[in-house]
C-alpha cells in the first residue's frame, strides 16, 4: 500500500508538470475543461491531435455501502465479559494465551470460541447472513463487551475472521483481529469497504505455520497481548480512519481527472494504483461515449444491479456505472464492440460463484468463456494456442483491470496469493464440435438457448499441463481423465474438500473418443463420480500434514483423523467427505495389494465443466481445478449489427448453428 504522503507528492509532481506543459504549449487554464480531443463518432480509433490526453477515472467512486460510526472502545478491560472466536491459523493456541491472560490481568469473564458464541464469518452488511445474526444475538445474549477474532493467514479466512469483528462492530461491540502482518492490510480494506472505517489489529509477526507451538505462545503473551489490550481500550481518531480511507476523491462522469502526455497519463494511472503494471490506452471522454454506443446502458446507468438492487462487487462494494466499464475496456485495448462482452463480466464480478475464491493465497487466476454467435462473429478462438490469440489475450486483459479497478483487488492489500497472479485469460468453445458428437454446449448445459450470447467467468489454480491420450478406447481414456481428476485438487495435494468446481477442457479428438462411450456431458459426470475416485488415505495424508492453518497432527493421531472422515465428521473449513469402500481404482492396480479400499468422491455434477476447445491437432485434456463459475448473457443494442459492420462484420444471425 503506497503512503498518503508519497501519493501526494508524486500527484503533485504531475500535477505541477502538467501546468507546465499546458502553459508551453500555450493552454489556458480553462482549456482543461474544452474539448481538446477529435471527434470519435465516425471512427473508433481516433486519438488527439497532438500528444495531449484530457482522460477519465476508471474507478467507480464511493461505496453502496454506508460506513457507520463505531462504537467507543473500553475504559479498562477490568472485569470484562471478552469472546474470543474464529479459529483459523493455530487459534487454539494464540486463542488459548490470551484467554489466560486476560482472567489473570483483568479479571475477564472468557468466553472461548464455544458454541453458544459461534462465530459469523464473511460479514456482508448489505446481505447479512442468518449465521451472523445468530452470532450477533448470542454476543448481546452473553453481555459480551469486546471480541477477538483470528487468526488471519490467508486470503480467503482472513476475511472471514475478520468478518466475525466486522459483525462485532454493527452490533456495537468493539472487536480486534488478529493476523500475520502481511494481512494487515487486507484486515483493513475488508473493513472499510464494507462500512467499517477502522478494524483494530494485533499484527502477529512472521506467519503462524513457521511457527512452534512454543513460539506461537510466546508471542501471543509477548507481542499480541499488548496490542490487542491497546486497541480494546484507546479511542479511535480521526487520523486513524484518515490514513486507512486515504485520499481518494468521488468523480463524476464529467470529471477530467488527468491531462497530459501519453507517458504521463501512464505514469498518472500507474501512481494513483489504477493500471496493472502493463501499458494503458488512454481513456478519453469521447472514446468512452464511442464505446457506450455499443451497450444497452447510458453512461451513468449501475452496471452491478439485478431487478434494481445494486449488487456488491467484493472486495470494494462500490456503484460500477457504464462509463466506468467503458474506460477499463478502452484501457485495456479492447475495441468497442467487445463492451457487451465486458458489462457481463462485470456483472459476473457481483457473483459469490465466482468471486469467492479470488483473494486467497492459493492464486486463483480468472478466466473468460465467450459462448453462443457471439463468440465466431467476433473471432474468439477455440483452436490450437487459444489464450494467446489477440481477441483472447484483450478480453483477458479487461479482466485484469476490471478485478484492480472496478472490483478493488490490489495485489499483496487484499488479493493475497503467495506465488502472484497469472494474467486472467478467455477462449471460446467449438460448439460445432459438440453438436457434431451429439453432446451439449456448455452455456446449453447451464440452461441458455443454443444461439444466445453468454459470458462465463470461472478460475483456476492450474495452467499447461494437459494429459495425452494415445487411445481411442473409450474406456481408457475414460480412465486417465478419472486418474487426473483425482489429482488435480483445489489446493496443493487436495488437503480441502476434493469435490470442490473443475473446468475440463478436452480437444475434439478426446471429446470424440469419450462420445463413443459415453452419449452426453451430462452421463459424463454422473460416470466419473464412481470412477474418479481417491485413496481415503491419500486424502487424509493431505489433509493431515499439509493443512497449515490447523496443524492436524498435534491434536490427533493419523487413524483417528482417517476414521473421523470416513465417518463422515466435517474437518474445518472443510465440506463432509464422501468415503465408500470400493474397488480399488484401475491405475493403482498391481500397486495397492487390496481388491477393496476406502475411497471418497471427487466430483460433483453441478460444478463440474466440460469445453470442447484447444483444436484438434492433439490428442489432450486437461482439468483446471479452482472456484465456481457465474455466466450472464450478453446483452446487445439493436442497431447491432449496424454498429460492427462500421468495424468490418458480419451480421450476427450469419453466426447462429
């Protein structure tokens, strides 16, 4: 996260060079509110005459949600009634110091993640869940005066954790969140977008797996303790939610927010934490009404919005208006008529099947699947090297500024992937393929018309390592997709729940082979659920030894922890297996020395894809496990077809099958 004052002073170097350049050039000051720029109504491509950018924010400003006002914190903690909840990251054992402590010191009533307090989790304020109001209920039940919530390691729990104080916080509790330090930020951006101006934190230093039991204690006595005492008892000041907030000023649609020369409106965009890293085309207000031509929408019309309800868009939850939309699309390159495309991604962004999984430290990278006439009027490619065509690698592209600017993802802030990002991707399905073998489309699958425009936004953890199938044996390939299935896991070694969403994409030739065997994606799925089947121990062994948030292995013995799933006991944060004893799989035969073992289920059938794609000059497939997709159709003005044939297209009913 940049500092105010580094912000500041970069924004006033370009501000004072920016004066400099108009007054060289011989602008008046009132120039700045002309227009400079040529008109784009006749061409899409136009640019300034000269090398000077009157350009737009991209960034939506103000959130739907109102922030509201704390309550004060507490006098002393003598004699407090304190709940200490959550349970993520070791927990019990930070939890458990500081529970002792606060009795010893002060006297304190502790309440102990116990199952009367409970625990809220994602708080949203817009949508409050029935568990967080349960946990909100049982804080005034019990007479609660402060909660503690933790422990805050990864993208995903902390804003769960954090969730719990943020709850805390409207219930008017004051609350405190405990975290490794490289959450902090994220603790805090959680909490202001969603109408918490401050959330107090006890920064836990280095991160908690690293750690010894041992060592864990001693800092929870040594360094949280204090902390979390000063943030439950010291008032909340202005320069506090000042420095949290920062400085970012509300813009309207008529606001220029920058002009300058090309270079510096990259350098304008690359301060104020607008652009991805990578080069932008400068958004100027007459390219931004070009490109609205081509929506259904007028400038200021909110995007994010469902039967007149504006829907947040984690993790910012701001108002995203069609211009908005507009001057990502022109930054990211995209030509006008993709804007159709890039409102329904926005709208995909609203939607917890999709954006669920985005912040965590698993690296989930987004992609785009561009369904229906759509998809062949505007060359989106399902051949060979598809992500890397230019009508894929631009879509991608607007992806990667939507999530940064419409959105608010900000790497190493609130998106928090150990390894980074890789740059988001879009690819299209050959449906002529699919109609070909008697199997349905994807976007039909999911209940659309054959010949509508659909936009899919899913992720994924994996990305280039395909399977090979040297077969036309309709039941061994059968076989080396359900090995692949149960090795391509949402996480590292599959230590979370095994069933968790997967796309498949399958080139012609592979699909073609399993057609032969299997009549429809559908009978596809409901196979593989027997088939795509894991070794309990395997999964055990992953859940027991690579789950570092729990360190499993010192509360509980290997077979106790591999019956306590086979009995089908929920592991945290984990939905329950689904174990039976079966034949042992066709690739482990000859190296298990059993006909039977405890297996459990993979797969599921409403969260599983598969997308005929990548060609046909290989025999491949290849899973790509990660979060769950959200589609949208695209909407189209009804001049369509008149717009793009100014930009060299055919009529979109020539793409219909």
């Amino acid at each position: 996260m940049k500092t105010n004052i580094t912000k500041r002073a970069i924004a006033l170097f370009l501000c004072l060079l920016s004066i400099t350049l108009m007054i060289t050039a011989n602008i008046s000051a009132s120039a700045v509110e002309t227009d400079d720029i040529a008109n784009v109504g006749t061409a899409s491509k136009a640019e300034p005459s000269k090398n000077e950018y009157e350009v737009v924010s991209p960034v939506p400003s103000g959130s739907s949600i109102t922030p509201i006002e704390q309550p004060h914190r507490l006098s002393s903690l003598q004699g407090k009634k304190i709940a200490l909840v959550g349970g993520s990251f070791s927990a019990s054992v930070t939890h458990a110091v500081i529970s002792e402590m606060l009795q010893q010191q002060y006297g304190c009533t502790t309440y102990y993640m116990t199952e009367e307090i409970g625990k809220s989790g994602t708080y949203n304020p817009n949508s409050v869940s029935a568990k967080s109001i349960e946990f909100q209920d049982n804080l005034k039940k019990y007479g609660i005066d402060a909660v503690i919530s933790g422990n805050c390691g990864c993208g995903i729990c902390t804003v769960k954790e954090t969730g719990n104080g943020l709850a805390a916080e409207y219930a008017g509790i004051p609350a405190v969140v405990v975290g490794a330090e490289a959450f902090v930020p994220q603790i805090q951006s959680t909490g202001y977008n969603r109408g918490v101006p401050v959330v107090r934190t006890a920064a836990y230093p280095g991160a908690f797996a690293n750690d010894t039991t041992e060592e864990q204690q001693r800092k929870a006595r040594d360094v949280l303790f204090p902390q979390i005492v000063t943030a439950l008892t010291t008032e909340i000041t202005q320069e506090e939610a000042d420095a949290i907030a920062g400085d970012i000023a509300g813009v309207q649609y008529d606001d220029i927010v920058f002009t300058g020369s090309y270079e510096r409106v990259q350098q304008y965009y690359e301060v104020y934490e607008m652009s991805d890293g990578l080069t932008v085309v400068p958004p100027t207000r007459d390219k931004v009404d070009y490109y609205l031509q081509y929506t259904t929408y007028n400038a200021t019309d909110i995007v994010n919005s469902r039967n007149g309800e504006v829907q947040d868009v984690p993790p910012a939850n701001k108002k995203i208006m069609a211009y908005q939309v507009a001057a990502n699309a022109i930054m990211a390159g995209c030509p006008p008529e993709y804007m159709p495309l890039c409102i329904a991604i926005t709208r995909c962004l609203a939607n917890g099947n999709f954006y669920k999984s985005l912040a965590s430290t698993h690296g989930w990278t987004p992609y785009i699947l561009v369904s229906g006439p759509i998809a062949r009027q505007l060359g989106f490619s399902y051949e060979d090297g598809m992500i890397n065509e230019k009508a894929n690698k631009l879509l991608g592209r607007f992806m990667s500024l939507a999530m940064l600017n419409l959105a608010g993802y900000k790497i190493k802030e609130n998106r928090m992937g150990t390894f980074g990002y890789m740059l988001p991707f879009a690819f299209a399905e050959d449906e002529q393929a699919c109609l070909e073998i008697g199997w349905n489309p994807y976007h039909v699958e999911k209940g659309y018309d054959l010949n509508t425009s659909v936009v899919t936004c899913g992720s994924t953890l994996t990305w280039g390592n395909p399977v090979d199938v040297g077969t036309t044996d309709a039941d061994k390939a059968l076989q080396l997709l359900s090995w692949d299935v149960t090795e391509k896991q949402q996480n590292g070694l599959g230590n979370t729940n095994p069933r968790e969403a997967r796309m498949i994409f399958l080139t012609k030739s592979v699909a073609t082979t399993l057609a032969n065997g299997i009549s429809s994606k559908t009978a596809l799925k409901e196979t593989l659920i027997n088939t795509a089947r894991r070794p309990l121990w395997m999964r055990t062994y992953a859940h027991y030894w690579a789950n570092t948030g729990s360190k499993i292995h010192l509360n509980t013995t290997f077979d106790q922890h591999y019956n306590d799933i086979k009995r089908g006991l929920s592991t945290e944060n984990v939905e329950r297996d689904i174990v039976k004893t079966t034949e042992v799989p066709q690739w482990l035969k000859g190296v298990v020395p059993f006909d039977t073992i405890d297996t459990t289920q993979t797969i599921e059938a409403n969260n599983t894809g598969f997308v005929i794609t990548g060609g046909d000059t290989s025999s491949q497939f290849q899973i790509m496990p990660g979060g769950d997709c959200a589609s949208f159709n695209v909407n189209l003005p009804r001049n369509w077809d008149t717009l793009v044939a100014n930009e060299g297209y055919s009529p979109i009913g020539n793409y219909n099958l």
